[in-house]
C-alpha cells in the first residue's frame, strides 16, 4: 500500500531537521516553545518615551519581536505594529515609544510578526499615559501652538476682562434704578417735564 | 457739506419763525406717541399678521429641520457651514451698526442724531436677539448648546463667541433702555392711565420716578456715556471673535489675518444701510416727515459709502493676500469667475458701485435713491458672507471634487422668518415704547441742525392746508435751500 512510503519519508525530514541545527538549540526548541512576556515602563519623568520590554522565556538570542498598539484611530480597531528589535543573550528586546496621546495605552509584543493586524499579540500590557512630559507630542502631530506657554494667563485676563465689562454694565443700570428715584426731589427740576407724581 | 451753515443761532429762528418752545415739544411728544394710541389700522393688523405667519413657517420648518437633520437644509460633508451661519453673522453684523452708529453720535454730541437713535438702537436690540438665535437651527444638536458652558473649551472661538455675544445683548438692551427712561415718564404723563392700566404701569415702573431733575439728568448722561463707550469696542470684539469661528481653522479663504475688520467694517456699512431702511420706513408709515428729513438720511447715507469703500478695499486686499502667493487660490478663481461669481458681483454692483452712484449724483441723492441704495446693500452683503462662507467651505483639501451648496426650502423659510422678524419687532416694540426719543429731541443742543430743519418744516406745515407746504415745496426741499 502507500502507507509505508509516507511514514519513511516523514521520518526522513525529521531526521534532516534535527540534524541542521545546533544540539541545545533543536533541544529547547523541541521541548519548551519559546513565549514573550510584556512590560513596559516610563524611562523618566522628563522623557518623551516609554521603553516596551519584552522578555523572550526561555532565553533566546537573536529573536525577532514586533511591538503592537491597540488602535481605534482606523477603521475598527486592531493593532498597529510599531516596529521590532532583536533579543539580546538574556532574551529582551526592547523598543522605545513616544505616546500621542495622554489616557490608557494597550500595547503588545509577538515573536515574529502577527499573521493579520485581526490577529491578537500573544503579549499584552496595558499602560497608563499620565500627561505629555515638557515639549513633548504636539511637534509630533501637529505644529505648535504661538502663544502656547501664555496661553492660560491669556485666558484669564480675557475672562477677567469680560467680567469687568459686566460689572460696568451691570453696575451702571444698578446705579441708574437705585439713585434715579432717589435724585427725584432734587433742588432744581428741569425745564420739561415730570412724572406722573 | 453744508453743517457748518445751518447749526447757527437756532434759537433766534425759532423765535423768527414764531415757533416757540412749547409747541415744538407738544409736536415731538405727539409724534412720538401716536404710534402708541392710535387705533390699529387695517393695512398695520394685516401687515403684523402675514410678518407672524412668516415667521411661524420659519420656526415650523426648524421644527421639521430638527426631526430630519440638517440635510434638509441643504448642509452635507463638504458644505458643512452654510446658509445659518451667514445669517448669524449678517443679523448680528447689521446690530452692530445700529449701536455703532447711535454710539458714536452720542459721544461726538451729534444733536442731529435725536431722532433717529431710537429707531437705530431698537434696530440693534431686535437684530441681535435674531441674529443670536439663529445660532440654534446652526445647531444639530441645539439640546447640546448647555455643553458650552459645562465643558468649557477656553482653545476654541465658538466659546468666546458665546460670551462675546452673550455681553453684547446684554449692553444693547441697557443701551436701550438708558435713554428710555425720561420718556417713560413723559408717556406716563402725556398718556395717563387712559384705558390702558398695564401699559401705564409699565411706564410707571420703566421710567424710575424720573422728574428731569439736574442730578438724575446728570446720572442718567453719564450712565449712557458709559454704555456707549463700552459698547463701541464691545461690537468689535463681538465681530472679530464671530471671524475668528472662521480664521482659526485650516481653511484657504478663512485663514486670513484680515478677517476681523473685514467682517467688523462690513457689520459698520450692513448696519448703517439698515438703519437708513428703518428709519425711511418709519418716516413714512409713522408720518415722521417733520422730524427724520431727508438731510438725515443723506448724512447717513456719506457714512454708509464711506464704510462702503473700506469695504470693497478690504475684499481687495483679502484676494491680494492669498492670491499673491499663490498656494491656493481655487477659491479665489471659484468666486471672480466660477461657480460663485454670480453672487460675488451681484454683490460689487449692488452693494458697492449703485450704492456709491445712488449717493454720489445730486439727483438721486435724496430720500428714495438713498433707501434704494440701502436696500441694494443691505441684501448684496448678505450674499457677500454666502460668498465669504461657501467658497472656502465647499473646496476640497484632498483630491478635486467640489462640494455644493443648495438652498432648500427649510433653510429658506428659516432665513426669510429672520428677515421678516426684523420688522415685525420693531412695530411690535414700537407699539409699546415712543418711537422718537422724546426727551433728547427736546433737550438737544440748540447748535445742532434738526431743530432748525424741523421747526421749520412744522413751522411750514402749519402755515399749509393739509398736502401742500409753503411755497408749494416739501419740506425737504425747503431744508435743501435752508442748507444751501
């Protein structure tokens, strides 16, 4: 029959596998499938960057990792790749992002690359964006802001000066209705007329 | 000019004339009042009734607007601004002028202005209260219009709209009422209670015991001064922040440094032109002839073209800036001479150059070419803020297609309740409240001119059987020759 060709011919390229590669290498690869675990962190308080970590178990050097973020900005949500490093000897690789906006980021990390941005990273972490450190993001989507370091006094004094022309409006009829009843039996009456009293 | 010549020694005119004080005030005061105790006429009930008929079509088409959306007011993804906004912008633009212009006339002394500020200032507080309005069918969501007080967005100019506008409704309305007050109590006296307990109290209470005493006349001078004051840089600001809603976006047209004296000079020749259409239409259907003369007019009408000009001048320089550089001038192109030139030379021949000859010639140059000149501005730059919005608006940023704009019935009834709102207001108001500013017209500086037209032209009027005048002449012809 055909079943002992096929048998023979799969132990055949199992053979030729094992033999390729290095004797640890093929063990490891064999026995545990390498996984990535994610973190991430902020490099500083006046940095413009956070640093995605990921941690390759076991270690392997030289693995390629990509780094996702969750977006809605695009039609759906799904993940956009953000780029990709090689693992060092103690298995991370690492990339450095700078968020475009402040509020919570989800981020993810794969060995290789996702199949379709559909797909789900093996690795996810989320990460709170606090605020834009110092000169940080605006330059980045959009131009800046004249009066940007000004703005908030800018605003207040227009406020301040909007209230003062109510404060005049408002006064000077407040005035008018108080002391024109009061002034109606002044010295003099003028030439015209009266009122009704 | 002829100024200078006829505000001299009025007094000893009067005197000459024989037209003493006394009956001059009587005149005013009656005048003024008539409007107020007259017997409605069937020509005014039928005018009232189809101006409210209009104006309830307009709040029944937002009614319907509401439930289907703005698309059916012509509004899509690329006109996304359109008729609404122009008639935020026109209304409130032809307020401003209103103020301005009785503002400015007040604090210069301009005794010439006595009869005409009331209408001007009742023109401004009927206006702006339209014009706000129609902030509301600008609206999608008009349920929402609470948000911009609850989540302040101190980046955006519809913010500073809103408090810009919000103000300047407020001095109009205390610039109204300043000047009221002394007739208030003249309308008390004059009318007393005569069938009409509720208007008599409302008099009562508005004119706050005023007895024309030096210190009260003293108070209420330098309350006015004050308001006007304000309200001169207040409407500036109010028609810059409106321009702004338009410059701080990325847009080719709005983004112009020159958007706001462009749209503060065109509120300033919009309004005076307005103000002139009041005033002429009051002059005729309240028979005010003895006191609005045609030398009233024409003095506006020198205010009108002189804005007029600054104007044109201001769209010129607005195409230079951009077109000049050239980075993109397909709105340009589109409104000199594609889909958008009709209106914007429409608006060069009728709110620019028929104006600026209806003026200019000695012949036409009196009361009806005057009140056609008005007209033609008052609607031609209506159609320019179509043309300032539309343009910029319906350009495409990516790719070639334009979009459009369609007037639909909706946005047309709506419109046309706004404009016809104007002066069902004022005959409204002007039912209420004197039509003449009683007091200021008696108390004016002698060295102006109206008293002597107008003491005049009463003067002729009571030496002339009923239709015909002194020497066969209209008054106004006599005050021609007077002037001369």
């Amino acid at each position: 029959m055909k079943l002992l060709p096929m048998i023979t011919v799969a132990l055949l390229s199992g053979i030729g596998l094992i033999a390729s590669m290095p004797a640890e290498a093929s063990a490891s690869a064999l026995l545990t499938a390498p996984s990535v675990k994610l973190t991430v962190e902020a490099t500083g308080q006046s940095s413009n960057s956070l640093l995605l970590r990921a941690t390759v178990a076991p270690p392997v050097p030289g693995k390629k990792v990509t780094f996702y973020l969750k977006t809605s900005e695009f039609e759906g949500s799904g993940w956009m790749a953000l780029g990709s490093s090689s693992s060092d000897s103690q298995g991370i690789a690492t990339y450095s992002y700078r968020p475009t906006s402040t509020g919570i980021e989800t981020f993810g990390s794969e060995l290789g690359s996702l199949q379709s941005s559909a797909s789900t990273p093996s690795a996810t972490f989320q990460f709170r964006v606090l605020r834009d450190p110092p000169g940080f993001g605006q330059s980045v989507i959009e131009y800046p802001r004249p009066l940007g370091s000004v703005g908030s006094m800018l605003v207040k004094g227009l406020l301040s000066l909007v209230g003062l022309v109510w404060v005049v409006l408002i006064g000077s009829l407040v005035m008018v209705i108080r002391r024109v009843p009061k002034f109606a039996s002044g010295v003099q009456p003028d030439q015209s007329e009266g009122a009704d009293q | 000019m002829t100024t200078e010549r006829i505000s001299v020694d009025t007094d000893q005119d009067a005197k000459n004339n024989g037209v003493s004080g006394t009956d001059w005030e009587d005149e005013v005061k009656r005048a003024a009042l008539v409007p107020i105790t007259m017997r409605l006429g069937l020509i005014w009930k039928v005018s009232v009734a189809l101006l409210s008929l209009v104006v309830l079509s307009g709040i029944a088409a937002w009614i319907y607007q509401l439930k289907h959306g703005l698309g059916s007011a012509g509004y899509n993804d690329q006109a996304f601004w359109a008729a609404y906004i122009v008639d935020v912008v026109a209304f409130i633009g032809v307020s401003y002028g209103g103020a301005v212009i009785s503002a400015i006339l007040r604090l210069t002394g301009q005794s010439w202005r006595a009869p005409l500020t009331r209408l001007a200032e009742g023109t401004a507080l009927v206006t702006v209260i339209i014009g706000a309005l129609f902030v509301f069918p600008h609206l999608g969501h008009p349920e929402q219009f609470w948000e911009i007080l609850v989540y302040v967005n101190t980046s955006s100019p519809l913010f500073w709209d809103f408090l810009a506008i919000g103000t300047y409704v407020v001095a109009t309305v205390v610039f109204f009422y300043l000047p009221l007050i002394p007739d208030m109590a003249i309308a008390n006296k004059s009318l007393g209670q005569g069938g009409r307990p509720h208007q008599f109290k409302l008099y009562k209470v508005l004119s706050l015991k005023w007895m024309g005493t030096k210190r009260q006349r003293s108070l209420i001078h330098g309350a006015i001064g004050v308001i006007a004051l304000i309200i001169v840089p207040l409407a500036v600001s109010v028609h810059s922040a409106l321009s702004w809603a338009f410059a701080l976006t990325s847009r080719p047209g709005w983004m112009e440094t020159i958007f706001p004296p462009y749209f503060v000079i065109a509120a300033l020749y919009s309004g005076t032109a307005l103000v002139i259409i009041v005033a002429s239409a009051f002059r005729k259907g309240y028979h005010l002839e003895r006191f609005i003369t045609e030398r009233h007019l024409q003095r506006l009408s020198y205010i009108m073209v002189a804005l007029g000009l600054v104007y044109l001048y201001l769209t010129l320089a607005d195409f230079l800036s951009e077109g000049y550089t050239g980075i993109s001038t397909g709105w340009i192109y589109q409104t000199v001479v594609g889909r958008y030139s009709i209106p914007f030379w429409f608006y060069v021949i009728a709110g620019e150059l028929v104006p600026m000859v209806l003026v200019a010639l000695k012949k036409t140059r009196n009361i009806k070419g005057i009140t056609i000149a008005a007209v033609g501005v008052v609607i031609a730059l209506w159609v320019k803020r179509i043309v300032i919005v539309l343009p910029p608006a319906t350009q495409p940023l990516i790719g070639g297609q334009w979009g459009t704009y369609h007037f639909t019935a909706v946005s047309i009834l709506v419109t046309l309740a706004g404009v016809v709102a104007i002066p069902l207001g004022l005959m409204l108001l002007f039912r209420i409240l004197p039509v003449l500013s009683i007091d200021e017209m008696i108390q004016a500086d002698p060295v102006g001119s109206f008293e002597r037209i107008s003491q005049q032209s009463l003067e002729m009027v009571r030496l002339t059987a009923p239709g015909t005048h002194a020497n066969g002449k209209h008054p106004d012809e006599q005050e021609s020759e007077v002037s001369k």
